[in-house]
C-alpha cells in the first residue's frame, strides 16, 4: 500500500534528514517511514509500560490490604 504524506520540517530537521540519507544511501521518505514506525514502537512499549505498572500497583495494593488483614487478626 502506498501513501502520499505531505510534511513540514524545520530547516535543521530537514539538512539533519537529507545528510542521514545521503550518508546510508536511503530515501529521506525512507527514513521518515522508519522513525514514524519507531515512534509507533515506541508509544506501543509504553502503553505496555503504563498497564505493567497498574496492574503491579493493584497487585501491590491487594498484597498489603491482605498483609493489613492478617496483622489486625493477630492483634
């Protein structure tokens, strides 16, 4: 599947982008598309990071409300 993208860069970006890809031989759309899926990539793993860490945290919170339980029955 192909796609048109029309994109502004700033100056800098753009001789940043154009020097990459004279230096590997690649396209600059090329190279856009690869830091586009890097970027998707990267969101993706944080999503996961994000969930990881919620559902550590309610397993962490249902650890000490039972530790809380097993000290208020031994009183």
């Amino acid at each position: 599947m192909s796609v048109k993208l029309s994109i502004s860069l700033d100056n800098e970006l753009a001789e940043l982008i154009k020097k990459e890809a004279q230096k590997t031989g690649r396209s600059v759309s090329e190279l856009i598309a690869d830091a586009i899926k890097a970027y998707r990539k990267l969101k993706r793993v944080q999503a996961y990071a994000r969930f990881a860490k919620s559902k550590v945290a309610k397993e962490l919170s249902a650890f000490e409300k039972a530790q809380f339980e097993v000290a208020k029955s031994l009183e």
